[in-house]
C-alpha cells in the first residue's frame, strides 16, 4: 500500500494516507521520477524504517560533503503519530558519489568490520 501523493509506504490494513488525506493504492510506489532534476542518476544506497540510522546515514553523508534526498519522511511535522507506523525511507544519493556513499552507509549496517576479502573493483 502506498499514498499516491507523498509516496510513503503503509502496511497492509491502511485505507488513507495519514498526512494526505487520500486513498492507498495497492501495491508498491512508482519511481517518483518527476520530482528529481532529470539529469540527475540517482540510487538508493539504505532502505531503513530505523530513524535513527537514517539520521545517521544523513550525517555521514552530510560531513562527506554528497547530496542526498530522502524518500518517504519519517513523519516529523505530524505530532502523535502511532508508535507502530513505522514508514519505510530511502537514501538516495547520485550515482557518482554512490561509492563514497555506500562504504559510509555500509559502516553504520556494519559495526563490526570482517574483511573476506572479496575486492570489488568497479571502476564504472
Ligand atoms: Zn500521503
């Protein structure tokens, strides 16, 4: 289920968008391709529901100097919000700095470094 209007994704069991105001549509959100600059290639480097990795996530990215936007806000503006609606956010960040943005998303998934020594060379 998802609002075709912000685009955020609800659970099963959600009819209206709580921000909206507007009847879910089935399935998953399109690609929301008309609200980007078009000449920007973005990718989606962490798909979370956890506010305070993405809050994390964003600060890395922020101190490496990468833009980045954000789909589906965690709804700040919207005071007494159920503790159970949880809504799923993605990072997206343009596709040349999708490298750099990975390792630092990749060091908050990962706490724990364990090289296997499985060397990814993309030199794209
Ligand atoms: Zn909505």
């Amino acid at each position: 289920m998802y609002c075709p209007q912000c685009l955020v994704e609800y659970r099963e069991g959600f009819t209206e968008c709580s921000d909206c105001r507007v009847a879910l549509l089935a399935g998953a959100p399109p690609e929301p391709t008309d609200s980007f600059d078009p000449t920007l290639d973005l990718v989606v480097v962490l798909e979370t529901n956890d506010s305070m990795q993405l809050a994390l996530a964003k600060g890395l990215l922020e101190d490496a100097g990468i833009p980045f936007y954000v789909l589906g806000q965690i709804a700040t503006l919207v005071q007494g919000v159920d503790a159970f609606l949880h809504k799923w956010c993605r990072l997206q960040v343009p596709r040349d700095r999708e490298a750099e943005a990975r390792e630092l998303v990749e060091s908050l998934e990962q706490p724990a470094t364990s090289d296997t020594g499985d060397a990814i060379g993309d030199t794209g």
